[in-house]
C-alpha cells in the first residue's frame, strides 16, 4: 500500500491517513493536552507525511516514521508557544474507559483512587520538558522500544535512556510531594 501510495494512488494514501488518523491524534493530543493543538498537530503531520512519501525509505515501520513528523510538530508548537503545556485537567476532553467496569470484582471506590491517581500523574505528566515528555510518551505510554524511541526523537539510545531516567524520577518526585502533602 505505501508503493502504491508513492506512485499517488489516492486511495491508498487515504488508507494510510484512515489506518493511522487516531494513533497520530492519540499520541498529539498526549504530548499537546489540548484537542485543537492535537488535531493541527494531526493534520500537519499527514500533510507532511503526502508531501515527503517518496522520500520514506522502508528501513523503519511507517508508524516510527509518523511519530517522529508528529514528535517535531508537537515541539514546534512548544517552543512556538514558549509554554509548558499545562492546560488544565479541566478543558480535556474526558473518554469513558468501559475496561474500568469490566471486572466485576472493581470497587467504587478502587475506581475513583485510580482516577484520582491518573489525574495526579497526568498533572505531573504534563509539567515534564517537552523534550522529556515525547520520550516519556513513546517508551512508556506508547511502549515502543528505546531504540525505536531514538530513532523517532533522533537521540541516541543512552540519550533516550538518560532522558527516560530523568522524566521518572521528576514524576516520581512530583508524586511523592503530592502525595506526601495530601494535596490530591
């Protein structure tokens, strides 16, 4: 489908718009935390991807080729911005998850702590650097591997690992604070 879409079969290049339109969405509106930012995001980096298909060679997965036009859109809206990305929790857009009411043997109760935990989470989530955000996001949220991370980031696998480290231990100290001063 990618050859067909090099040689401009319209339909095949939508196929792959339509096959990676909500990953791209999903890991924007992650690294953004604001919809609009995520859909410009989207929508710059499928632009991207029409205008520079010939040049995608095949040595990597499209999907890792995406991430990393979407990767730069999001810093470049960052720095644009010269902001931090700390939207409030309140203008997300909230997605009921049915997996939470799945097990029968879930509490009210265990569901509203996890709840509180993601939004603490998300809180320091999204205190994180731009740069330590995206690398957080690939390898733990989106669960590619630190090689793969490196290539999408153009960091080398130690730069990764390094960065990873340092995005943990901030998350681990913002929720330590937070919860230590029972400020949830």
């Amino acid at each position: 489908m990618i050859e067909q879409a090099k040689q401009g079969d319209r339909k095949s290049l939508a196929q792959l718009v339509k096959n990676y339109e909500q990953t791209i969405y999903n890991f924007a509106f992650k690294v953004c935390r604001n919809k609009d930012r995520a859909e410009h995001a989207m929508q710059e980096t499928f632009i991207s991807m029409v205008k520079s298909l010939k040049q995608f060679s095949g040595k990597s997965k499209l999907s890792t080729w995406l991430y990393t036009i979407v990767s730069n859109h999001c810093l470049m809206q960052a720095r644009s911005n010269k902001s931090k990305l700390t939207d409030s929790i309140d203008n997300e857009e909230t997605y009921f998850d049915e997996t939470e009411f799945a097990e029968w043997k879930v509490t009210p109760d265990q569901i509203a702590e996890n709840n509180e935990l993601k939004e603490l989470l998300d809180r320091a989530i999204q205190q994180l650097p731009a740069d330590y955000k995206i690398v957080f996001l690939l390898r733990d949220v989106e669960g590619l591997s630190t090689e793969e991370t490196g290539k999408i980031v153009e960091l080398s696998v130690p730069a990764v690992k390094s960065r990873l480290h340092r995005a943990r231990a901030f998350l681990r100290n913002e929720l330590n604070k937070v919860l230590q001063d029972g400020k949830a």
